[in-house]
C-alpha cells in the first residue's frame, strides 16, 4: 500500500460518460504501518508506537502463532522494550479485545469488499447485455425488421424487445446510456 492514498466517494458508484458529479468528497488515507510516512510518525510517538505494536503482532502470526497468541506475546515484546509500555501494563485486557476486533474487521472489511465487487462485476455484466441489446435492436429497427424477428434473433422475449423499441421510437434522441437509464436495467434482467 502507497504511503498516501486519495479515496473519493464518486469512485463507490457507476460512472457515467459525459456527466459530472454534483457533489465530490474526498479523503486522503494514510498508511500507518511501521516503516511508513516516517515523518508523521516521528512527530507522533505515541502512532509510531502503536505502529510497532502491530507491526510486531503480525510478526508473531507470521511466526504461525493465532491471533490471541500472537497478541500477548507482542504485548510482552513491547513492554519490554517500552513501547507503549504503561499503557499495556494497565490496559492490556482492553488492547487484547480491541485487536482482536480490529482484525475481525478487516476481515469483515475484505469480505464486504469481495462481494461488492462481485455485486459490480454482475451489474456490469447485465447492463453491458441490456446496452448489447439496445444497440442491435436500434440497428435492427433502422433497417425495418419487425419485432418479432429481432426478439428471436436475439433470443429475447418479444415483450423485452417491444419495450426497447417503444422506448427508442419514442426518444429517437436519446444516447445508449439515456435509453438504459430510461429503461431501468434492474427491471429488464
């Protein structure tokens, strides 16, 4: 993960060519690992500490200890080093808990993401055969076929393809994108 990184809100959402979003919000993420935006944390003691902290649990899990272990034997490692060190001697209970927490939220966090990104790719999918299908049915109405024969050249039901056809005729103006939006893409599939 780069040391900076900008997240912006438009990004969770579909893009539309040739439209601006009305409102942009923007947020910039921080990487806070150890060994990451070294000035931050050389004004931050108290970050860079934590920064250890983590640093050094993930390097007992990678030592094949589970995430309890791994915990409390980091906790040891940096209260004998004193990092953070009256602060884990008195809360060590609380830090346990709110790690373990942590880490089931980023786990949490990447399964969300896996399946919003499986939810897009599926949108995608379906509105890039619905604007397929728009296309072609316009291609083929220009030349005059009948519904009928595009709705079985297309192996669509005809009620669909009556639809798309009634839409185009009565918005001869309207783009590929204004014809899906007009013809709510989550009914069509």
């Amino acid at each position: 993960m780069p040391e900076r990184k900008i997240l912006r809100l438009s990004d969770a959402f579909p893009k539309h060519p040739g439209k601006i979003p009305c409102l942009s919000c923007e947020a910039s993420l921080l990487n806070i690992n150890y060994g990451k935006n070294k000035k931050i944390m050389d004004r931050c003691r108290k970050l860079k500490e934590y920064a250890i902290l983590i640093a050094e649990i993930r390097l007992w899990l990678d030592k094949g200890f589970p995430l309890s272990a791994a915990i409390d034997r980091a906790v040891d490692v940096c209260i004998e080093k004193h990092v953070l060190e009256s602060f884990l001697a008195k809360h060590r209970a609380e830090v346990r808990t709110m790690v373990l927490s942590t880490f089931d939220q980023e786990n949490h966090d990447r399964i969300l993401k896996e399946h919003s990104e499986k939810i897009g790719f599926n949108h995608g999918k379906k509105q890039g055969k619905l604007e397929s299908i728009i296309a072609i049915t316009k291609k083929k109405l220009e030349k005059q076929m009948p519904v009928k024969v595009i709705a079985d050249f297309m192996e669509e039901p005809e009620e669909t393809i009556q639809r798309i056809a009634d839409t185009i005729q009565a918005h001869p103006e309207a783009d590929l994108d204004a014809l899906c939006q007009l013809l709510h893409p989550s009914d069509e599939m």
